[in-house]
C-alpha cells in the first residue's frame, strides 16, 4: 500500500496537536532530542546492542544490571537459542558445504533467498543480539553481494559468524582464503605473469590500514605480487588453493617490512600478520565500530582508547566493545545514531511481532527501503552515516514500510494472506487510550516516552479526546494498527 505524505496523514486522521510537538513535528526526518533515553542508560545499551528493545530484554538488563548484560551478549555461546535454531531448518542451505550447495538446482537463487531470510530471521529473533549486529558490521566490513556469489558467501558467511566476536587475525585471515572474496576482488586472477592489484587495494584501504592509513601505491605493487598464486580450486574442502606455478617468488618489501625470496604462501601470510599488527589498523577498525555503535562522528578520545584497547589485547574484539559500551562517551550518545532502512525493518518486525510468510513479500519491503541485505555492489559495504540515508524519498519508504507492517497487516485481507499481525496480543486489554499508548509504546520504545509525545499520540487514538477515553472494538479497530505507525514513523523512533 504506496501513499504519499499527504495521504499518510489523513489515513492517520492527525489533528495538528498529533502532527506537531512543541513546534517539532513528530514525523520530521530530522534528529529529535532523545529524553527517552538520555537518563535510562540500560534502555540506551540496549538500543544500541539490540535490532529493537522488547519488554523481556528491559527486564533482564534492569535484573542482572548493565555490565553483567552486556557481558552475556559478549559470550553468546552461554546463551540458550534453540528456538532461532530450530527456525533456521527451514533454510538448509545455509549449514551445507560449496560442494553440496553448489550441486543444487537455482543454487544462486536459492542462496540468495537464504542468506536474505536467514540474516533477517536471526536479528528479528535470535537472543543473541549482540552477535547479530556484529555479524552484520563485518558483512559490511566485508562487503560481498549475493546475487553473483551466493554459494561462496554462504560459507563465508559462517566464517564471519564464527569470528565476529573473537579475534580479528583469524577473521582477517579466513577472508583471505575465502572463495567469495577471492571472487570478488579478483585476486583467483592473480599471477606472477600478470598481477592483479583489486584484493591488494581493498586489503588496506578497506579491510585493514584504512585509505588514510599510510600505505603508498608501491605497497599495493607490493602487495599484489605477496598474493600471487592464491586462488579457487573446486578440489580442495575449502574451494582455496594456493598454486605455486603462479607465485612470484622474488624479494618483496611491504609497508617498511622486508619479505625474503625463494618463498610461497608465507608471502601473503606474512603480508596479513603486518596489516593486522599495524597501528593504523587498530585506530582504523575501532573508528569503525565506534561510528556503529556511538555515532556518527565519534569522539578522539573514544577512538584512542578503544585503539589502545586493540593493542593490548592484539585484535581481540570482545574487550574493545567492552570498552565503547561502558564509556562515558557512548553514555551521553543518546539520539545520535540514526537507523538504517535495514535496522529500521527488524526492528518494526521485533516491536509488532509481525510475521512475513512470503519471501517475495519481505524482498519488496527491503527493496522499497533500498538496504536488502548481501544487496551492496561496492566493496565499501552499506553507509553507516545518517547522511547516506536522510531522503524525502528514504523517509517516504519508511512511512509505507511501517504502515504495511501495522495498519495494513492489522486491518488488510490482502496483506493478511502474506503476513500476521499481533499487535492486539502485544498491547494486551487496555481499558483506556492512555494505557493502550503505554503499552504500545513500551512495544516500540521500549519505555515510557515523554510526555509531550505521549500527548500527542493520545490525541491521535482519542480523537483528541483525553487519556481516560475508553478503549472500544471499534476504537481499536480503527486506530491500533495506525497508532503503531505512527509511532514507528515518528523520529523518536528513528533516532536512537
């Protein structure tokens, strides 16, 4: 269901106390103050952590405190997810082997539709949250689309899984010998002969050192002539073969780093243990993470000392987040961090407990938001920067997006063959229009939300009536599923 600006805000029925708050319209792209969550600094963890906040998630954080919290999403092992597990038997495809996955009809579509489903599944409703949204940062770290590659990300895909929260050597390492990106950035062309200098690029400028990070076009040459030789070959387990007839064997220097001659595979392995020790790569990676979990330009001092943090522990990645999580900088950076459509997507399915039935259904949704996952062509992975995505046109899809997903699931026959809705279960059997706001906002928010804002959406649901108003079969039928709508639509929920 496509509506424009205007023809949202009259099936909204607004009044203009709705409409605006203080002169602050309450569905304004811009960035809104965050009162929210600007005291509430478990309600602000889990914002920043979760794809969404659910009742049952503000209620462990406030048992077991911040620290042991967050520490539980650090060890995700320890936590129990069999129910996201028995979901994913659905999408086989995604425990098989290359060769297993390879031999399958549509094998291309087939992984395509998987790792879409599956990325989506797993961060509406895994308990493992943390490990969710770090699988996806090194996705993105580690941009590769699906639509050419689908087999070969498949497994990298588990690699990535595997190290997102533990060491960045080894997830360094697996990319390097990964098929998808020995595919992508060229380097299974890679020969002595003729060298190919893509993968030797993108390993500093984008995985490691960082554009800035002090490397010359000498060291691309150089580094291009380290990966010779490391290539795809059906016949191995792993698709990775290294072939010696193509290396180039004579003397190397990298970044300062003298590399002998007369060697083989050990030039690239050398190669990657100099990027990953590199100084520029610890101040690289942890702006990086700071930028998706603090905001959008993060503090220096947040930066350095999450660098140091690096350092210290040589790539590890737990205590590094550790350290950004419990700083005083990610404390007062409430507000500042802008969803992306994707981010915005799962978290409207997590807070309405909508259902999407029908793959085509959800690929539309995620298309109309231009953020499907395993969907970006360049190397750099999805802008992580609230400027990449502020449109008429991106706020637009959102409006549709969540309107599809509440009003019409609710309220459309159409709809209702591909999706369920269960925003009547999650608000439960509220006597008034200020108790239903309450419980709908505590669905989305994950809290109480100021009271200008609350005003407002009573206004809405009331008719302009008062917080007392009755809660009717009719009034609920007409107003809960576009109340959630709103909600969703309104930048407190945007920005977090």
């Amino acid at each position: 269901m496509q509506t424009s600006r205007r023809d949202f805000l009259r099936l909204m029925g607004l009044t203009s106390a709705a409409v605006a708050i203080g002169g602050q319209s309450l569905l304004a792209w811009e960035q809104f103050d965050a009162p929210l969550v600007a005291s509430n600094l478990a309600l602000h963890l889990l914002n920043r952590i979760t794809y969404g906040v659910r009742p049952q998630d503000s209620e462990r954080a406030a048992a077991l405190g911040i620290e042991a919290y967050l520490d539980e999403q650090l060890n995700p092992e320890r936590i129990d997810d069999s129910a996201m597990d028995a979901r994913l038997l659905e999408l086989p495809i995604l425990n098989m082997d290359r060769y297993a996955a390879s031999l399958l009809p549509e094998r291309e579509y087939r992984t395509y539709k998987a790792l879409m489903a599956g990325m989506v599944w797993r961060a509406v409703y895994s308990e493992r949250q943390l490990l969710e949204r770090m699988a996806e940062f090194w996705t993105d770290h580690f941009n590769i689309p699906s639509d050419e590659l689908g087999v070969e990300l498949v497994t990298f895909q588990r690699q990535i899984r595997q190290h997102a929260l533990g060491n960045f050597r080894d997830l360094l390492f697996a990319s390097a010998q990964s098929p998808a990106v020995l595919y992508y950035l060229d380097n299974y062309l890679n020969n002595a002969e003729h060298p190919n200098e893509n993968y030797a690029r993108e390993l500093m400028e984008l995985h490691t050192l960082g554009v800035d990070g002090g490397y010359t076009e000498r060291d691309v040459k150089e580094v291009a002539r380290a990966f010779t030789g490391w290539t795809v070959h059906d016949g191995t387990d792993t698709g990775f073969y290294f072939d010696p007839s193509t290396h180039d064997t004579g003397k190397k220097n990298v970044l300062g780093h003298p590399l002998p001659a007369d060697r083989g595979i050990e030039d690239g392995l050398h190669v990657l243990s100099i990027l990953t020790n590199h100084p520029a790569t610890a101040r690289y990676l942890c702006y990086k993470l700071c930028v998706r979990f603090v905001s959008d330009d993060p503090p220096s001092s947040l930066v350095d000392s999450a660098a140091a943090i690096w350092t210290a522990n040589r790539g590890a990645i737990k205590p590094v987040l550790r350290h950004i999580l419990l700083s005083a900088e990610f404390q007062t950076s409430a507000g500042q961090k802008l969803r992306r459509p994707l981010d915005f997507f799962i978290g409207v399915l997590r807070a309405t407990g909508t259902e999407i039935h029908d793959f085509y259904t959800m690929e539309n949704l995620l298309l109309e938001l231009a953020q499907p996952p395993f969907g970006w062509h360049p190397p750099d992975g999805y802008p992580d920067k609230a400027g990449a995505w502020m449109s008429s046109a991106g706020l637009l899809a959102r409006w549709n997006v969540a309107m599809m997903l509440t009003h019409g699931a609710y309220s459309d026959l159409e709809l209702q063959k591909t999706m369920t809705a269960h925003l009547h279960e999650y608000v439960g059997s509220a006597a008034t229009v200020g108790e239903l706001v309450d419980r709908a906002a505590a669905r989305v928010f994950g809290g109480r939300i100021p009271d200008a804002a609350r005003a407002a959406f009573i206004a809405f649901a009331a008719d302009g009536g008062e917080s007392v108003t009755p809660v009717t079969p009719l009034l609920l039928s007409r107003k809960l599923g576009t109340l959630y709508g709103l909600m969703l639509a309104s930048p407190l929920y945007q920005w977090r």
